[in-house]
C-alpha cells in the first residue's frame, strides 16, 4: 500500500506502517497502538478500514474487538474468476474468527 499510495502523489511522511502483524487482528492491535502513540484519540476517532471487498465484513467486526471505531472501504476484486473461492475462503475464516478467535 505504501508504494501504491506514494506513486498517486501521497507524501510519504503521512503514512504510519505496521509491518509486524501475522493476522488480521494483529494488524489491528497493532495499528491502533501506532495510531494512539501518533496522537490519534481512537476511543473517539473513526478510522477507515480499506480491503477487499470480500474481506470487508471480518475485518470490520475484528477491528471492533480490537477497539476500534471503523468504516469499511471495499475493493473490488480484480480476478472476477476467482471470486467464488476468496468468498468460500472467507465464509470458512469468519466461523473460525466468531467461535475461537
């Protein structure tokens, strides 16, 4: 993302990386703190949460049990041909992000 957004003009000192999570809900534990240590209220602060689109609705609920305020911003697919397996793939991760996650 750092790459796609700094060659659309995006001043790359304006962007905070995590790059230390393994998961989803790392990614989130992990950016809420980078966001409370850059002076961001995040017990007040609704912050986007962009992935793909079939990812949107896991992410969303993994972000508010990480607390966080979130709004999705889906992106589409670009292999049409391989949305029915990213769908099934993630019907199968939110059963296991509800029940043991």
């Amino acid at each position: 993302m750092f790459t796609a957004l700094t060659e659309r003009g995006i001043d790359p000192n304006r962007l905070i990386l995590e790059e230390t999570s393994t998961s989803t809900a790392e990614n989130f534990r992990y950016s809420k703190e980078l966001l409370e240590e850059n002076g961001v209220d995040t017990a007040n602060a609704s912050v986007a949460v962009i992935t793909n689109d079939f990812h949107a609705f896991r992410a969303h609920l993994i972000a508010q049990r990480a607390g966080l305020d979130v709004f999705d911003v889906p992106a589409k697919l670009p292999w049409v041909w391989l949305s029915v397996n990213y769908y099934a793939r993630e019907a199968f991760a939110l059963v296991k992000t509800v029940l043991f996650d």
